[in-house]
C-alpha cells in the first residue's frame, strides 16, 4: 500500500473520523519488527520470581540501573526463602540507588512471602491473581505474564506506550487504564506482546518525551504526527 503523504498524514490526524485499521496496524507492527526484531524484555533474570522482582524494582528507575543491583539482591538472597526472610534494612541497603527503596523492599519482602506461602513459589498465570501480590498492579501483571508464560492477557501500558499510542492514533486517553482499553480494541490480539515493547524501544530511540526524531523514524512514513518531510 502506498505510504501516506504529509498532507495526507496531517488530514488523517487532525480528522475525528480517522481510525486504526487492522491494516494499519499491522504497517506499524511489521515495520517495527523490521527495525527492533525479535524483542525481549530487557531486564535480566535466571528463575520467574527474580523476574517479576526485577519489574517492581523497574518502577521510575532504569532497566540498566536494575540490572545493576538485581544481582547483587539475588546473590545475596539466592533463594525465595531466604528472600523472604531477608531484614528490610539489608533489602533497602542493596536497592538504594533504585528510588523509593523502602516501599519497594516492602514490596519485594511482601511478594516473596506470599508467593511462597499462597503459590508454591510459582507465578500465578492470570492478571486476578498476579495483583494480589505485594508490589504487583496491572501493568506489571501483563509484562510478567508476557515474558514468563508467553500470556498476553492485557497490554502493557508505560509512559512510552501512553505516548506512542497516542500519537499513532490508537488512542486519545490519558489515563494507562483507558489507554489500555483502547489498544485492546484498536489493535490485534497477536500483536500485543510484541508491540508493547516495540512501542517502548521506539519511544526510547526516535520519539522521546521532550524530543523526536522523526526524520530517520521508522514510522515517519504512517505516524500522523509525524513531522519528518516525505519523499
């Protein structure tokens, strides 16, 4: 199909009835997958529990930053038990630099017990059920779910994604809920692990929140708000 031009691009966005065809949709995602490839979440982990540990610890802090102090939390606590037992002190000390360390050693303290105590230590396979857990709310529920049982049961809603969705026209919501929502309808259900994080990884390399690069943008061709001048 032929790209849109920029006037085409303009009139499409700024039109209430423009919508998110599964055409369109699946533009975007094949020409994502072109750039990113086969996509994985960054964080690092050997067992499923230092999975979703790692997630709460991501809250307003760096990938690069968990992966720094994940393994130190993890060699000095290297089972669930013994994480479970773990002094709050010795948890806050180890995850200091990730920002708000005593809520989040609460929350690590408190999903590792009840993981251990109500599951087995096994994650549980459903969004009900990963919410009941210390330190877990939805969004963290649906990237635990993609990465560790290849579920996708919802979609994955960050401050990239919120962004990202709004300016292709997935959305016009704010709020991560009704966001969610909306890419749930406007997008296809076998793209929603993938595109989550395309969408993040997008939003980290060409469209930033202060700053975009829609020149070299994968998208710049089908973004309608995009800027970049069209061959």
């Amino acid at each position: 199909m032929r790209p849109k031009s920029t006037s085409e691009s303009k009139k499409r966005q700024s039109s209430p009835s423009f919508s998110a065809t599964p055409e369109y949709v699946s533009r975007i995602y094949f020409l994502l997958r072109k750039e990113f490839g086969d996509v994985n979440s960054p964080l690092q982990y050997s067992k499923d529990y230092e999975f979703a540990i790692s997630v709460i610890l991501s809250a307003q802090c760096t990938d690069e930053r968990v992966n720094q102090v994940s393994p130190v939390l993890f060699k000095e606590f290297p089972t669930l038990e013994s994480l479970a037992s773990a002094p709050l002190k010795k948890i806050e000390k180890i995850i200091y630099s990730t920002g708000f360390y005593k809520n989040k050693a609460k929350s690590v303290s408190g999903f590792a017990n009840l993981l251990l105590n109500e599951y087995d230590g096994k994650l549980p396979k459903s969004i009900k059920e990963l919410i009941k857990l210390p330190g877990i709310g939805r969004k963290t529920a649906n990237v635990v779910l993609n990465e560790i049982h290849h579920i996708s049961e919802g979609f994955v809603v960050d401050t990239h994604v919120k962004r990202i969705s709004k300016k292709l026209g997935l959305t016009k919501q704010t709020d991560p809920v009704k966001v969610e929502k909306d890419l749930m309808q406007n997008i296809q259900p076998e793209y929603w692990m993938d595109l989550s994080l395309y969408f993040i990884f997008l939003g980290r390399k060409y469209c930033k929140a202060h700053k975009t690069f829609c020149e070299t943008c994968i998208l710049r061709k089908e973004c309608p708000s995009s800027t970049a001048k069209q061959d």
